[in-house]
C-alpha cells in the first residue's frame, strides 16, 4: 500500500468507527421525544450488553484444551467473592487478575 | 464554586474509576504499539491511530487491513461490524451525553467500552458537574490508551519482564461491571438473557464470528419480552 491508500483505509475506520457512536444521537435528536421501544431499549440493553462483554472477553478460553478454562474460572469467583465482601471496585479488579497472573504463570 | 474549582473536583471524583483502565490500557495500548512495531510501521501509526480511531479491538484489526491489499469499502464494512455495539451504547446514552454543552461531542467521540462503562454505572456524587466527570474519564482513558500505543511503538522492542495474564484485567473489570449492573436492578431478565444468547451465539458461531449474531439475538429477544418485562420493571418499580 501507498501512504495515501493506508490514509485512506484509516480513514475509512476512523469514519466508520465514529458513525457508530454519532448516529443514535443525530438518529433521535433531542427535543423531540425519543420513541418509547427506544428508551424501553435503553434501560434495558446496558445489563445484556454487559453480559455480552462478559463473554467476549472469554470468547477464547477453550474448555476442552490446555488449561480448561480452570484460570479463568477460578479467577472470575475470586473477582465476584471480593466484590460480594467488600464492593471496592479497583481491590476485586486487582485481586482477580494477580489470582490469574500467578495461575498461568505459575501453575499452568 | 469558581470555574477552576468545577474543574479540579470533577477531574478528581473521575480519577479513581479509571485506574483499572490506566492498568488495562496501559498493557493492551503497549501490546498493541508493539504489534505495529513488529509489523513493520513507525511508532507514528499507532500514536495517531489511537487518537483519532481509539476503539482497541478495531485498531488490532485495522493493522491487519493496513498489511493487506488496498480495499477502501472492507475496511468500512469491516469497521461498521466491529463497532456496531457502539449503537447500543448510544441508545443507552442518549439523555446523558446531551446538554453538556461542547463537551458532547467529545463524550460522543469517546465513547469506547470503557468510557462507556464507567459513564454509565457511575454514581457521580453530588455536587459534582456530570458534563465534566464524564468528560475527564473519556479524557483519562483516551490518554492512557495513546500512551500505551506510542510508547509501545517507540520502545516495542525493549521490553523484558513476565506480563503474561495481565490482560485478564479487561475480564475483572467487565465482570464487575456487570455485578454492579446486576446490583442496581431488581429484575435480571435483561442480565440473563445477554449472557445465554452471547454463549449460544458463542457456541454456534464460534469466537471470530458471535458478536453481530449475538446483538440481533439479544435485541431480538428483548423486544419479543418487551411487553412483559416492561410491565414487571415498573410494578417492582412502584414497591
């Protein structure tokens, strides 16, 4: 590729990428009311599409070969039980991954 | 409260909810700089891609359409896909990011999964402007991810010592993002069926193909529920 087909093809990305995230705000201006199947979505999408991101994140995780999904497994219960006892966001964040860095580091 | 004191208490009640982004960004904008370092680029691609595109999956795949042969509409296509939950995010955001001002068009601008995320499920304490809380975590974000990037671009090379597991940081934080979403509501309908269709999509689909699947299966379904689940969320709603 030349620089000004690899300007372009970002440029298509970048193009792309901020439709996405204009086109619900130019789609359904404000002022008008937005319709009622919409807000209905958007109180209710945030909770699947965080389940959706959930599973993206371990879309690679195999249960079948090498580890099993076991690091992962047992990471996420370490995340949930911190966030169950303390609810501080950034220690079961922090306690989940050091659990995995030392699982597949050091015992897979 | 003077302008600059808005500004100073906003950027700090901000600070906080991005450390885990600093920490994931950090290491996935370093990996990915390497990537185009390795791959034949300067350190200029990836710090001025993560500026201006600064959407991590799509900047990973936007390194392979730049090795590839020229072809403009792909790229587009492929971007468009991609990035299609960005709409989601919008729909959710609609009243949020409006009324800010300038500002909007930023948040707009930003709105990656983590700036998203964050905005969201936040309770912004009181007395603290919104417009620029929101404004500082898309703020915060945006710089770690570009100074992951460029510093992985300029030292890619150099870098020796065990980073193996640290990406699972992005899992930790989604699933506790999803906790607190599940905490703050009374009905996880929504909760359950995002989770069962990613997986059945996951399952028939595989990991590189699940996604848009998965999103017209879950807007499917949603809707399908509409009348039910609506009538449920208010009645919990009015106890």
């Amino acid at each position: 590729m030349t620089v000004t087909q690899q300007i372009i093809t970002i440029g298509m990305v970048i193009l792309g990428t901020m439709l996405t995230r204009f086109i619900p705000f130019l789609v359904f201006p404000a002022g008008k009311p937005t319709p009622e199947y919409i807000r209905y979505l958007g109180k209710v999408l945030p909770a699947a599409v965080f389940g959706l991101l959930v599973v993206y994140c371990l879309k690679n995780v195999s249960l079948f070969a090498g580890s099993r999904g076991i690091p992962e497994m047992l990471s996420i219960v370490v995340v949930v039980g911190l966030h169950l006892w303390k609810r501080q966001m950034l220690l079961s964040i922090a306690g989940g991954t050091i659990c995995y860095m030392l699982l597949v580091q050091l015992v897979f | 409260m003077s302008r600059k004191m808005k500004l100073l208490s906003a950027m700090k009640a901000a600070f906080p909810h991005t450390i885990p982004i600093f920490a994931g960004f950090w290491f996935l904008g370093m990996t990915y700089g390497i990537y185009m370092n390795v791959s034949g680029f300067s350190f200029w691609y990836p710090m001025l891609m993560s500026l201006t595109i600064f959407a991590g999956s799509m900047e990973f795949v936007a390194v392979n359409l730049l090795l590839g042969a020229f072809n403009p509409l792909q790229a587009f296509a492929m971007t468009l896909m991609i990035n299609a939950r960005h709409l989601f995010y919008g729909i959710s955001m609609l009243d949020k990011y409006r009324g800010n001002g300038l500002k909007d068009i930023y948040l707009i601008f930003g709105m990656c999964d983590e700036s998203f995320s964050i905005n969201y499920t936040a309770d912004i304490p009181e007395g603290i402007d919104k417009g620029w809380f929101m404004f500082f975590v898309t703020l915060f974000n945006h710089f770690y991810w570009f100074f992951g990037a460029t510093l992985g671009g300029i030292f890619g090379s150099l870098i020796h010592f065990n980073t193996e597991g640290l990406d699972f940081v992005m899992t930790a934080m989604f699933v506790v993002i999803f906790m607190e979403q599940w905490m703050k509501e009374k009905n996880h309908v929504s909760a359950f069926v995002g989770i069962g269709v990613s997986l059945l999509c996951l399952i028939a689909f595989g990991a590189e193909n699940f996604i848009i699947p998965a999103m017209v299966g879950i807007l499917g379904v949603l809707t399908l529920v509409k009348n039910p689940l609506q009538a449920e969320i208010g009645r919990v709603g009015e106890r």
